[in-house]
C-alpha cells in the first residue's frame, strides 16, 4: 500500500435491536494495565514447514496464491521466487547489518533451514528472507529483479495471519473473531518487536513530475470485514517510512479502502506508553510497538472511510457505507507489511527484522 502523492472503541456501541442507534460513550482499555487475550498470538515455525509459508506472486496479472486460513504465512509480491535454500548467513553482508538477524546461534550453520532467496548467494544478488519461530527476515533489494508499474503499491512481503479467506466463504466468516466485543473497554491491540538496520537508495532525488521515487516503509496491517456491508477496510499503522512524517488519511489501493497513520497518538489510535514511536531513522536492535484501536476511535476512522466512500462511490469496496457498529465487525488479517516503491531510474536495498507479531483484545 502507498501514502500520500509520494506513492504508498466507543469505548463501546450499544445498539437498540428495535431502533439500530448507536451510543458513543467515552471508555477503552487501561492503556497501563491492561489484561490481553489473545486473538492470534505469535507462532513458532519450525524448519519442516518453512517452504510452505511463502505465497509468491511475481506480477498483478497473475492470481493470489491461496493462503491457508489460521496460520502465519509470508507473501512475497513483485520481488522474485524464493525456492532456493540460503545456506550462509544473509542477515549480514561482512559487517553490513542487511537484516541483523541470525537465525544460527555460534555453534551451528544450518541456515539453509530457516532462509530462501532466488539463489544460494548474499544480498548483492538476491533478495532474501528468514522464518525461524517467530522471528522474521525481509531483504528487498531492487536491483535483483526487474522494474515494473504496479498499480497501488511496491514490491513487498507481508508476514500475515489470515481468518477469512479472499472468496469471503460464509465459513471462514462465521467462524471468524470478532473485531470488538459488547464490553465497551475493550480495544484491538497489536504489537510487535521490529528493527530497520538498512535502508539504501541509488538514483535522483524523489520529485513526483519525473517519477523518481527510492522509499521503504515498514508498517503494521490489519483488514477488517463489515457483516453488515458485507465490505471490507484496511488499516496501514506505519513504524517507518525513509522520508517524514504524515497526517492521518483515508486511501485506496484499487481494492480496498484503508486509513493510514503514523505510529502516533491520534484521533485514530492510541500508542502504549510503553511502545516506540514512528521513526524516519534506520535502526539495530529489536525495539517494542503496540498500539490500541479503541471502539471510540474506530469509529472516527469509519466515519473518514465513509466521507471517502462517499466522495468515491464507485471504487471497489465502496459502493455502500460501513456501519457504525463495532460489533458488526470482524478480523479479516493483520500482519507485517515491508515495502519499497521506486522509479524507473531508481534503486532500494531495505532490511528488516520483526518477532513477535499478534493480535489482541486488550481489556
């Protein structure tokens, strides 16, 4: 997904069966001592499995890859095949930190268990990625495939957990988590433990009359399905992004309309006291996010994803507004998204490292 033209709870609703109002009060969770359930909580992958967590898809003209429902999968998108095992360690490049990431401890070098790339080399040539557990490598280099238009975003991999399948099968949608409860103070909540060691650009500077562009951005996602509607919105929550900060805006990606925001506090999301922030800066080390989606909040975004529907009626998922019940919804996905977008005279090498990744009510 893209941002901007540089590309890209209440606390409870009460709803009358007889008169279909919807109250707002003023609750949500204890953002300091909150208690968590978890929806999908993080899951170690072992080495037997590793191939069969990544869905390719190598241009817009071919189809999705099914994913399997209820597990954590990685997508890999635009990039290059990932079926060749990496047997040195691709988290480093000499001393160059490309992931920082080692999926080996000192006394051991099977790292063609946890990694994949197009070839059995370093990150000069092929863009790579690691699954051990729940830690997860994601190196995109663009100079290791070639450029190409892609309507409505970049080259990318999204580390995902998927409840409801892409055909929207009555199924996976009955048996599918609700996004909020009836109790009025409880909230979404997603965290994870992420750093950005490397981000390298080559090219002219960004200038959107040319079409230069070098950006990488990392950022949390997450997809809801509205039962009333039967439609479907998106959150983008970005940690970081190589150029600056943004102000909170409803886009669409050709398929679905979805709020994006920085990691901050606003209007929209509540950002623990305990988590980083939004960053423009690379950085080693794994640091700690979680932010809280309030049932007040969310629907100060629904209200934003309908005045856009409104102004667009005829883009995809927006040809009837979103309800303003919270206990309407339920989780389609969430996961991690890592992505890069370039012009035709430019080039990105970005590196990331995320664990942990879930999904929570906190109450």
């Amino acid at each position: 997904m893209q941002r901007t033209l540089r590309i890209s709870r209440l606390a409870a609703a009460l709803v009358s069966c007889a008169l279909f109002m919807t109250v707002t009060p003023a609750h949500s969770a204890d953002v300091y001592n909150s208690q968590f359930t978890a929806i999908a909580a993080p899951e170690c992958i072992m080495d037997w499995d590793i191939t069969g967590r990544f869905k390719v898809r190598l241009t817009q003209n071919e189809p999705y890859p099914a994913p399997t429902l209820n597990r954590f999968e990685m997508a890999v998108r635009y990039i290059h095949d990932v079926n060749t095992p990496i047997t040195t360690n691709f988290g480093h490049l000499g001393t160059l930190p490309v992931t920082n990431y080692n999926p080996e401890t000192p006394y051991s070098t099977d790292w063609w268990r946890w990694q994949r790339g197009k070839l059995n080399t370093d990150a000069n040539t092929t863009s790579g990625f690691q699954l051990k557990c729940a830690d997860v490598g994601s190196f995109i280099n663009t100079w290791t495939f070639p450029y190409q238009t892609i309507i409505g975003g970049g080259p990318h991999t999204a580390y995902g957990y998927t409840f409801i399948d892409p055909q929207l099968s009555p199924a996976s949608i009955y048996y599918a988590p609700q996004a909020f409860d009836w109790n009025p103070a409880t909230d979404l909540m997603l965290q994870f433990h992420a750093e950005m060691p490397l981000f390298l650009r080559w090219g002219p500077p960004d200038n959107p009359g040319t079409g230069d562009l070098g950006v990488a951005q990392l950022s949390m996602f997450l997809y809801l399905y509205d039962t009333t509607s039967g439609k479907i919105l998106a959150y983008v929550l970005g940690v970081y992004d190589n150029r600056s900060s943004w102000s909170p805006q409803v886009l669409h990606d050709s398929q679905v309309p979805f709020l994006t925001t920085p990691w901050q506090t606003n209007e929209y999301i509540t950002v623990s006291p305990y988590s980083q922030t939004f960053r423009t800066h690379t950085w080693t080390g794994l640091q700690f996010f979680r932010l809280h989606i309030p049932q007040s909040k969310f629907l100060l975004a629904v209200t934003k994803l309908n005045e856009y529907c409104t102004q667009h009626p005829t883009a995809a998922n927006c040809n009837l507004l979103f309800s303003n019940n919270p206990q309407s919804y339920k989780v389609m996905s969430f996961g991690v998204l890592h992505e890069v977008f370039r012009g035709p005279n430019n080039q990105v090498s970005s590196g990331i490292h995320f664990s942990e990744a879930g999904l929570y009510y906190a109450r």
